[in-house]
C-alpha cells in the first residue's frame, strides 16, 4: 500500500561536513518536523566541530542545474535559503526565486559561523539586500547579521524598535530578529511583521549551539510548508529549536553542541 506523500521543502545552503549546520542540519529538521527535504549545495565546507578549514563555492552552472532539477520534479511548497557565500551565487538564487515564485520564501541571511569564519563575503550583503531580501517572506537575521544588514549597533529597547522597522523596510514580508547573541538570562527572540512585534521569551540554555540558525530557518520553512500560518510557523519552530537544543550533545573534540533533532 502506497502512504500518503508529505509535504516538500527546500533547502538552498552550504554543506557542513560535520554534520551539525548548513544542509545537513536543514534535511534533519525537515525530516524531524514532517516533510520531504530538497536540496541545493550552493557552497561546500570542511567544516567540523573545531571550526571551518576552507570553503568551496559550487560552480554557477551546477547550481542552476540542480535548482532545475527540483524544480522540474517536484511541487515544492516552501524555500529556505542558508549560506550563498558571494554575491555572485547570492544574485543567482535571488533571479531563480524571482522567476520561479515558491509560495513560501525564508531567508536565512547567513554570514559568519559561530567559529568565526566567514560564510558570505563582505561585497555579498549588498546583493543580499537589494536582491534576496526583497523576495523573502521571512528574514531571521541575528543580532550580528541584522547589525551587518543596518551598518549600526543594536543594543538598546529603542534601538530594537528602530531596527525592526527599518529591518522590515528592506522589503521582505516579515522579520525575525533572534535574540540568542544578547545577553542576559533569556532569549527573546522578536517577530516583526505587518500586525507589530511578537515576543518570544525561553531560558537561555548555557550551551554553545552549533546549527541553531540552520535548524530554526528549516523548521519554519517545514511548519508553512505544512500549511501553518507565519506565526505559528515561527512559535513552533523556535520551541523545536530550544528542545533539540536542551538535549543537544558534543560529538567532537571541539566544545559546539550539535541539536538533537
Ligand atoms: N556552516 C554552514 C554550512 C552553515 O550554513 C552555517 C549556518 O549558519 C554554519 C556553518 C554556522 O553554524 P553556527 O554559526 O551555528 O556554528
């Protein structure tokens, strides 16, 4: 008897060859929460718990050919995309998204790994911004990378507000501002979109995730695909994260925790 086909998502990122970030976090969310997971490498690293020993970026044609090949087999109901690493690849998915229009569009707007190695170079946040984000129905910047996108520090409660709404007038339909690089005893993370600001609040695990951003782009992408609502999509994606992170584990030598999916 053949079973029922679930729902299809996919991924548009780096691979991480340790298995806890990137490609390999993304298919483990999306099978974790549900749905088919799709993929398309746009940069492979050599990459372990320690950190990031090189980065290659996948070559233009090869990532049009496998856009097309998902594309042209499956109906794919949400995209997430993760590490781009330059502005030329960054410039590529953003003109494929544009033509081929998914319902559902997360940009995960990933630029340098906890380890501090960066991910997208520098001359690509302008690419980003003027092209990917405009698309996106969902940003999920963290304190970092939404200090990258605004050229400006975010530290206090007015300066989020600020940087929420000038988030949101880079054109994409919703933000979601992650509160994991702040300090203090809980994480907020911060939902910005045309109803106003949606707070969620969870104790801060003191672990060092690895993959956290990965894993919470793909299970939001993995909830819309399912048919939920952006902010439930969000809610549900970002309890998943802080329970796969509670029983995270360390499967190197290097002190990052990778999420139990
Ligand atoms: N490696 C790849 C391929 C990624 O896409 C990411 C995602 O942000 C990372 C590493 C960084 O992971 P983290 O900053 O959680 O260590």
């Amino acid at each position: 008897m053949m079973s029922t086909t679930p729902p299809i998502a996919l991924t548009i990122a780096g691979s991480d060859s340790g298995g806890g970030a990137g490609i390999q976090a993304d298919l483990k969310s999306f099978h974790a929460r549900g749905v088919h997971g799709l993929s398309v490498i746009a940069a492979i690293t050599s990459q372990n718990t320690r950190g990031v020993t090189a980065v290659h970026p996948v070559p233009l044609a090869h990532i049009r050919s496998q856009l097309a090949a998902v594309f042209d087999d499956f109906p794919i109901a949400a995209v997430k995309t993760g590490m781009l690493g330059n502005a030329a690849i960054t410039r590529l998915v953003a003109r494929e998204m544009h033509r081929r229009k998914p319902a559902w569009l997360v940009v995960d707007p990933v630029m340098i790994a906890t380890s501090g190695s960066r991910l997208l170079t520098e001359d690509a946040i302008g690419a980003m911004v003027d092209k990917l984000i405009p698309l996106a129905d969902l940003i999920t910047p963290n304190l970092p990378e939404a200090e990258a996108l605004l050229g400006r520090p975010i530290r206090t409660a007015k300066d989020f507000a600020q940087a929420g709404e000038d988030l949101l007038a880079l054109g994409a339909g919703a933000v979601l501002l992650k509160g994991g690089h702040a300090k203090g005893g809980e994480v907020i993370d911060r939902l910005y979109d045309e109803q106003g600001v949606l707070e969620l609040h969870h104790p801060r695990l003191r672990v060092e995730g690895h993959g956290t951003g990965c894993t919470l782009a793909s299970a939001i992408a993995a909830e819309l695909a399912k048919g939920a609502s952006l902010r439930a999509a969000v809610r549900r994606a970002v309890d998943y994260v802080h329970r796969a992170l509670a029983q995270s584990y360390r499967p190197g030598g290097g002190k990052v925790h990778v999420l139990r999916h």
